[in-house]
C-alpha cells in the first residue's frame, strides 16, 4: 500500500508526459489564489493600505494577492486557448 502512494506521488510530481501534469498545477495554482483573495476579506488578517483592504502581512512582509490572480487567469486561460 505504501508503495503505490509513493508511486502515485511521484507520478504527481514528476510525470511522464508533462501535458498531464500541467493542467493539475495551474488549478493548484488559481484555487490557492481565490483563497488569497478570501483571506483578505478577514478582519485583521487584511491590512488596510490607501484606504483599500487588498494586502496580507505575513512575518513582516505584505503581499497583494491580486499579483497572484493574475497569473493564475493568465495561465488558465492560456491552457483553455491551448
């Protein structure tokens, strides 16, 4: 039983046919986006900055989670014109 979850997680990140893989890590990719949007919406957890709730502070550093959003639209949309 070990052995073909192992087998199984290598396959996840390490596969054969590449074509196969990517699809999986762009949704990765866009869902932990929405959850970076959602957690900005948390009092506290959100900071206010020019009057818009739209950063994260993390361990002293801010990130705007937008950035990520957009990548994960772009790359989603390009595997949908692909």
């Amino acid at each position: 039983m070990l052995a073909s979850i192992l087998k199984n997680s290598q396959n996840f990140l390490f596969p054969d046919n590449l074509s196969q893989a990517i699809p999986v890590h762009l949704t990765i990719i866009f869902i932990f986006s929405i959850i970076l949007l959602l957690i900005v919406l948390i009092p506290g957890v959100g900071v206010v900055r020019g009057g818009a709730r739209s950063w994260i502070s993390i361990l002293g550093f801010s990130i705007q989670p937008s950035e990520f959003m957009k990548l994960g639209i772009i790359l989603n949309f390009e595997r949908m014109i692909l």
